[in-house]
C-alpha cells in the first residue's frame, strides 16, 4: 500500500508524482536524494527500501531517473517494488526509452498510468497490453538510433591521456591539496593584498581503466555559478581543469547540487585543479619588527612572532626573515625558541621554527654594532618575509567528501587525501617605524630570563602588548590579555576589560526580553513593593510609583545600554570618556560599593550560606552562556512567586473582600505626597547601580539597536512583579494577623504536610532566582569595577569571586535586612551619588560628544581622554559635587536619624535621585558648551573594530 508514487530526476526535483493518500506530506520526497547520496559518501550500499522519520522510501532507478514510492505502513517491501518495476516495462512499452526527456514529453499518458495501475494506494493492472486498450492516447516516443551506434573510445581518442594495460601490484591514488597565501601588509598593519593559490594534486597508481569519483564539501562556488546562498562559501576564480575534466568528453560530470568530479585519470602524477582566491583574510602568521637606534653605533630589533591559526593546527619549517643594514656586524640575538642565524650576503637575518603551534606569540631580540662612519639611511625599509606549511588545514574551508575508485575488475584501492597550506611567492609584512630608546637590558628582558629553551614543550605563553616595544613574562598570578588589546600593557586592561570581540556579540532582542522578566523576578523587587504598605502607603498608590519609578529609570538604563552596545565596552571603560582616565575611578568605586552591599543583601535573602555554594561555580561561568540560566529562572520564578501570591490570596478569601487594602493607615496631605515620592525614589535606587552598570552586559549585544526593547520590558516586569508582592503582603494581614513583607517568612507559616513539601520547592526557587540575580545586577558590576583596579592580576572571574567574600562575609548584610526601614534608607541614600554619574555619563554621549568616542584612547592613560595631567574632566567633577551636595545632610540624617536636619533637606533625600540627576545633568551640558575641550570632539566615531576582528579567534579565514 503506497501513500505517493513519483518519478524523481538527478538532481531530486520530482518531475511526476501522485499522491494516493494523504498522510504523507508531498515535501516527504526532498528528503529522498540527500539521504541516497549520504549513504554513498559513506560507502555503504543504498538499500532499495530505508526508512527516514516514520516514512518508508522504496525505490529503483532507471537510466537517469529515480523511481520512488513512499508509505507509513507495514506494506510488503517485494510487491511495491515489484510494482515499481511493472512500471518501468510498461512506461518503456509506451515511450522506447525511459528518460526525464521522455518523461517530460508525456506527463499526460504517466498520469492517466498511475490511475489505472494504482488505485488508493494498491497495486492494479501491471499488463502493458491491456492497457494499451484503455489507454491509446499517442505518446512521444525518444529516437534511440543514435545511442544504439558509438564509436569506440580508440576512434575518438577520448581517453588519450590513458593508455589500456597498465597495471600496479598495489593500487593507491594520493590527493594533495594546496594553498598558497600569497599577502602584502604595509607598515601601519592595513591588509593592501591578499590572495590564495590552490590546487587539487593527484598521483594515481592504479591497474585497468578506472573512474575516480571526487567529492567537494558545499563551501564550494564556481564564480560562474551564479547561486546565491546565505552560507558562508568560497567563490574561486580562474578555475582551470586538466583536459581530464573537459565537459567535451564523456568520462567527465560535474554535478553542482552536490560538488561531484567523475573522470577517468592518467597514469603518474597531475594537477587536476587549480583556482585563485582574492578576498581579505586573517593573516595567518603575523610578524612585526621594531627597530631601536642606540647613540648610533648600535642597532636592536624587536621581532614579534604571533600565529593567527587554530591551536589545533601547527606549522612546519616557519622561517621569519628580517631584513637589517648592509654594514651591520657583531649580531647578538635572544629568543626564547627557535634559533635565529645572520647571513651577512643577504643582509638579514632569520628566525627558525622547526613547528609553531597555533595561538602562540614569541618575541626576540637582535643586536648590532655599526660602524662609525656610514651613510644616514641606516635602517632599512625592505619587509619582513615569511616562509611556513600548515598540513591538515586549508584557509578556504575547502574540503574532500569522499574518493571512490571504480574499476570493472572490481580491485580494491586505497585513496589517500592531505591538506596543505604554505606561503606563496610574496608573503611580506613592512617593519615598524623606529621607536623609543632601550637601554637596560636586564629591564628588557628581566634578571631572570634564560633563553636556553629547546623546544615549545619548555616554553611558557608569554605576555607582549602590540604597540610597544617591551617584553614582559607574565607572572605567576597575573591573567591573560587579548592581544587585540588597545592599552600599552597588561596594567591597563585584560581580555575582560577590552571590548568584546564579535564572537561573544550573542545577545538577541529575545534575550533581553527574557533578561528583563528574570531579572524582575526578585526577592528585592517583591520586597520593595511590601515595604511600601508596610510604610503606611495605600497599596494602589505603591503600585502607580513602583510604575513610574521604574519607567523613569528606563530612560537611563536604555540610553546608557546603547552606548555599550555599540561600542561593546564595560562601564569602567565607557565613564573614563566622561570622568577622565583616573578621576573614572571615583564612578568605579561608587558603584562598586553600592554593588557589593545589594550583592549581601541578595544573598541574605536568599538563604545566605547555601546560596553561596550554590553561587561560587556559576561565578565562572562566561556571561556570553549565562543567559540560558536567566531563562530557566524566569520560569522558576514565575511560578514560585505565583504559587505564594496564590496561596496567599485563596486563604484571604480573594480580592473582592477587600482584604488586600492593608492594616496600615494611609498619610493624608503633604505626609501622602512626600511618602509617595519617597517610595518611587526607593524604586530608582534600587536600580540605580544598574542603570550606570547596563553597559556591562549590553556590549555583547548582537546588533547597536537589540537592546532597545529595556524601555518597554523593564518597567512591565517590574510593576508586575512588584504588584504581586504588595497585594501578598496587605493580603497577609488577613492571614496571619501582621503584614509581611517577606516571602520567606510566609512559607514559614506552611506548616501542614503538604505544606511542607510547598515551601521546600519554592525555597529552593527562590534560592536560585536569588542566584540569578545577584549575578546579572551585582556580581558582574561588580567583578568588572575590580578588574578596572588591577587589570594586570584580576580577571572577571577573580573580580566577582572577591565581591561575593566581601559582600556575602565581610559586610553583614543580614543588618541591613532586619527592619523594613533600614531597606528603605540604603536603597535611597546613594541615589545622591549614582544619579549624577549617570547624568554625565549618559549627557556626555549623547549630546556634548554627539555619539562620537575613540574607543582606543579609553585604554591610553595618556590619550585624549586623560583631559589634564590629573587626568580628571573638571566639568564631570562640579557637576557631581554639585548635583550631589544638596542631598548630603539628608543622607547623614538617614543613616543617623539623631543629627538633626531642616525638613527640606529631608525632602531632598526623598527626591534623591531625580534631584540629583537632573541638577548634575542640567549643569554638566551647560559648562561642556560654555568651556568645551576641543581635543576630546571628533567628527567620526573611532571604534577599532577593524583590530578587534583581526585577532578574533573565531573569526572566519576568509
């Protein structure tokens, strides 16, 4: 019982078919090729009958056409394709020959066919001759005179290459192949030429007259073509084949669905393919040299040796020429591998790998003593030059399928496949211009350097800064820097602080969607709310200023994360633009004690101890996969805090009876309004670490504009969640008598059997979006503030594990957390200072810089962003002193409530953060406009994307 019935050409297009039933899915019969010729990749035999997802494929083939028959049941295999094969007798009875051109000429009568043989799925009438009376329509019928006579391949010649009696005792043929790099690198490091040279080589020992099939990987386009594809393939030029390949003879086809050479070669040794390849391309070894020239009678070389490939690959025989004055003599060298020879007939000298491995980066040093009387051009501008041979590598991505060998004897031969790639005819790099002086050796070097290393096996990865002409060993606790770094040394930045590469730019518009819900779902946003009609505050009026606190705050959070996602820089990095280089610090540290402290608190609530194991492994974890755990935490959340507002709200008797109002009584007057302004500030404030910290995360945004969709989603969240906890909260009173304001207590009056087992479950929840939490909105702001105060030894990991000792430990936040009030206070009391931070940092790109930064210069601290010699904007300074000054006796009175202040300066405080963003703001754009610094206005943003991809990892080879 067939479902479908088709006859399907070459290619897999099916050029006829009928559909008998209909639980199979017409698109079922695309599948059917690529599953046949994957099964012939691996050189096992494609079965008549297979099966694939549920659906059974039987099928026979003939000529140039596939007959195909599909169906979900357990039919008998030997009757359909017995069938299949009436089919082709009676289709040959009517058209002579069966071909897709005959096919296509008679869709008409193969239609009527299918009817009459088949009837819902069943075989019916077989016999050609009876159905030659139902069915006498006239047919097309193909001339076959003309295939019936060919001529031997001896008359035409078609095989000259080959000659017939060749035998080998053992058959084998060798496939090279081989890529040449031909690149030309001026001195400013701009790729000005890059090219590849391949070839397909072969070597063929094999008896008889055999057919070699070859199959290419799909990354393979002809540039004539003419496809289109969103993959990432190779497009050659000047594709030329041996005559073995001419499309003129019938011993050569090439198939373009699925990369296919079928020939027949010559005996010996061949070149069957050459192609060209011009694109821009990561250059694979990478060597720069700066020259030094000492009170002229000396001369040193600073040779940089870095290899740009896979660490998997290692390259053979790699020789770096380095070109030195023609009346250098007395040559001293110091490498820490290799060895490195003079030839004076050459003027040069070379540095000798026997194998480099990928991802490695050494440096040598030259000496040479030069006469004293010479003419004035002494340093010589010839490039460096470099010799290498990668195997088992290929820059394009070229790659062999499979190599059969067919032959009628049936002999059984062995391929052999390798990969290649070498330098070509000009692979050049031009030599720095001569740098600054370099006197002391041992300072060079350091005391205790040895250079008597043999092999790679004795050398550690060592430590050089591009753009310097110092070597340095890393020490035993010092991290790893990128070596597209900007800085001048590891004492400035590390991987962790330079901006992120395009292979950790992962993070979606969906991403930030799910962020946003988890990152709502918190104990401090739940207990914010509580905290609210704890107060006093009607719990509809809690709702409106969580609303409008957080919606305010939006603003700051979305313009702030859109400078890190176009510029893919952390915070520590970004407010230097604004601050200053070292007066940045002051921004790193305000953040990074408000950081540490909510990072406690979170931990506090979150069951402390457990927590904190709990925790600690997730701190390694790279912020680029974190979001998955953000995903699972917006559903445990979700349901966790659904289930206590659930429960809470059911024992209540719901929120018809007017039991969620609260036993609290409302303020009224002035005391309602400043209540009210008061909360919606505690809103801002427990936001406003992250509001200045956003570009910590946003610079792995995929695009400039993914995370644009925070306006909308962070304030939703919020409101929502923090509404669930305030109705909980008022609804507790009917409950329990008292209003609490912590979830946790409530899953301590789950006292019941199966109450028990609830609060465990959701204990456990709450536990983990704790985690989650503290991670994304404390522990990553403030890992990154450590790594800005000692780059050179602190990592992301190293900084965020310090935060968590000091604020889960050292702290005690479990202070902080023992009154509803002592909340309140801390998360509004520092708004005086983050605000203004916030207001220069986001004021300054958007609107006195006009978006446009070097990103570059933010790693120099003698760059353009250093301002002065105390390398502080003293505009950002007075704004910050000024927007914050008003609410500092409030603050002192907030944290000691016996210092005695005027009402107003209370009301300052409770108006913290808009007050104080909105006065550092006002008047940091107004003295930027009076009193602008011209040398830190460009008139184009400088990102230094070009350098950040050369030395990307994962970024593609061409």
């Amino acid at each position: 019982m067939a479902s479908i019935v088709a006859l399907i050409d070459q290619k897999g297009r099916p050029l006829i078919q009928r559909a008998y039933r209909d639980d199979i899915p017409p698109a079922a019969l695309e599948r059917f090729l690529p599953i046949v010729l994957e099964r012939e990749e691996e050189g096992s035999y494609v079965d008549p009958c297979f099966t694939d997802n549920g659906i059974s494929y039987l099928h026979i083939r003939r000529s140039n056409v596939f007959l195909v028959a599909l169906t979900k049941r357990n039919v008998n295999a030997a009757e359909i394709l017995c069938y299949l094969s009436k089919l082709v007798e009676v289709l040959t009875e009517y058209f002579s020959e069966l071909e897709e051109e005959s096919v296509r000429d008679n869709f008409v009568i193969i239609y009527e066919l299918f009817d009459e043989m088949m009837d819902f799925g069943f075989p019916q009438a077989t016999d050609g001759r009876i159905l030659k009376e139902y069915i006498t329509q006239e047919s097309y019928k193909m001339d076959t005179t003309k295939s019936l006579i060919r001529p031997s391949m001896t008359i035409t010649n078609a095989v000259s290459w080959r000659s017939e009696g060749v035998t080998y005792r053992k058959n084998e043929v060798f496939l090279d192949v081989v890529e040449s790099v031909n690149l030309m690198v001026n001195a400013t490091g701009k790729v000005v030429r890059s090219e590849i040279q391949g070839a397909i080589k072969m070597r063929c020992f094999l008896s008889g007259m055999p057919e070699l099939r070859l199959g290419l990987n799909d990354k393979v386009m002809l540039e004539t073509s003419g496809k289109s594809t969103r993959k990432k393939v190779v497009e050659m030029e000047d594709v030329k084949f041996h005559q073995v390949s001419s499309t003129s003879t019938p011993s050569f086809t090439t198939l373009p669905w699925h990369r296919t050479i079928s020939f027949i070669p010559p005996d010996g040794e061949f070149d069957l393919m050459t192609y060209r390849i011009s694109a821009e391309f990561k250059p694979l070894v990478w060597a720069e040299a700066t020259v030094e020239e000492h009170s002229g009678s000396r001369l040193s070389y600073v040779v940089k040796v870095r290899s740009q490939y896979k660490r998997r690959s290692t390259a053979n025989g790699l020789e770096v020429t380095i070109p030195v004055s023609d009346d250098a003599s007395t040559p001293k060298f110091k490498a820490p591998v290799g060895t490195v020879t003079y030839h004076p007939e050459k003027s040069a000298f070379v540095w000798k790998f026997k194998q480099l491995g990928g991802g490695k980066d050494y440096t040598m040093r030259a000496d040479f003593s030069l006469p004293s009387v010479r003419g004035e051009e002494v340093i010589k501008r010839i490039p460096i030059t470099i010799k290498f041979e990668i195997p088992y590598f290929t820059v394009s991505g070229v790659q062999v399928r499979y190599l059969k060998v067919i032959e009628k004897s049936g002999y059984k031969a062995l391929p052999w496949v390798r990969y290649i790639t070498q330098n070509g005819d000009d692979y050049s790099l031009k030599t720095n211009q001569p740098g600054s002086k370099v006197t002391n050796e041992d300072d060079y070097w350091g005391s205790s350097y040895s250079h008597t290393m043999d092999s790679f096996d004795d050398v550690k990865e060592e430590g050089f800064r591009p753009g310097t002409s110092t070597y340095q060993r890393r020490g035993r606790f010092e991290v790893a820097s990128n070596p597209s770094s900007f800085a001048p040394s590891s004492a400035w930045s590390n991987k962790d602080l330079d901006p992120a590469p395009p292979k950790d730019r992962v993070w979606s518009t969906g991403d930030y969607v799910v962020y946003w819900w988890s990152d709502a779902l918190a104990l401090a946003t739940w207990e914010l709310g509580s905290s609210m009609v704890a107060g006093g505050l009607d719990w509809r009026l809690a709702i409106v200023a969580v609303g409008m606190g957080q919606f305010i705050t939006s603003f700051v959070i979305t313009a702030n994360g859109a400078i890190g996602a176009r510029l893919h820089i952390p915070f520590p990095v970004l407010v230097r633009a604004s601050f200053g280089f070292y007066w940045s610090y002051f921004a790193i540290v305000s953040r990074l004690v408000v950081g540490i402290f909510w990072l406690g608190i979170t931990a506090t609530s979150g069951g402390h101890f457990i927590y904190f194991l709990i925790q600690f492994p997730l701190l390694l974890m790279p912020w680029t996969k974190i979001k998955h755990v953000f995903a699972l935490k917006s559903v445990v959340g979700l349901v966790v805090m659904l289930a206590i507002f659930g429960n809470t709200v059911y024992r209540a008797g719901g929120i018809a009876t007017g039991t969620l109002i609260g036993s609290a009584t409302p303020p009224t007057g002035s005391a309602k309004v400043w209540l009210f302004f008061g909360s919606m500030t505690s809103v801002m404030g427990g936001y406003s670490t992250f509001a200045v910290s956003v570009s910590d995360f946003s610079r792995y945004s995929r695009h400039r504009n993914t995370q644009w969709v925070s306006w909308i989603t962070s304030p939703l969240s919020m409101t929502f969640i923090a509404s669930l906890g305030i109705m909980t909260a008022a609804s507790t009173t009917a409950v329990y008598g008292e209003v609490m304001w912590n979830p946790t207590h409530i899953l301590d009056r789950w006292t019941s059997p199966g109450g028990r087992a609830a609060a465990a479950f959701c204990a456990i929840g709450l536990i983990f979006v704790q985690v989650g939490i503290n991670i994304a909105a404390n522990s990553i702001a403030a890992g990154n503030d450590f790594v800005s105060m000692a780059p050179k030894y602190i990592n992301l990991a190293r900084g965020q594990m310090l935060a968590a000792f000091i604020g889960c430990w050292v702290l005690c936040p479990w202070i902080v957390l023992a009154r509803a009030s002592s909340f309140l206070t801390f998360v509004s009391q520092y708004t005086i200072v983050l605000g203004p931070i916030a207001a220069v940092v986001v004021l300054d790109y958007w609107i006195v810089k006009k978006q446009k930064l070097n990103v570059p210069e933010l790693y120099k601290p003698d760059g353009m962003y250093r301002y002065n010699k105390w390398g502080a904007n003293w505009r950002a300074v007075v704004a910050v002193l000024v927007g914050s000054g008003p609410g500092w006796p409030g603050f002192i009175h907030a944290i000691n409530p016996n210092i005695y202040v005027t009402t107003g300066a209370e009301h300052i405080i409770q108006l913290g953060y808009l007050y104080s963003f909105s006065l550092a703001g006002a008047l940091y754009v107004g003295l930027s406009l009076l009193f602008p610094d011209p040398s830190v206005l460009i008139s184009e943003e400088v990102t230094g994307e070009d350098t950040i991809a050369l030395f990307d990892d994962d970024k593609p080879s061409i």
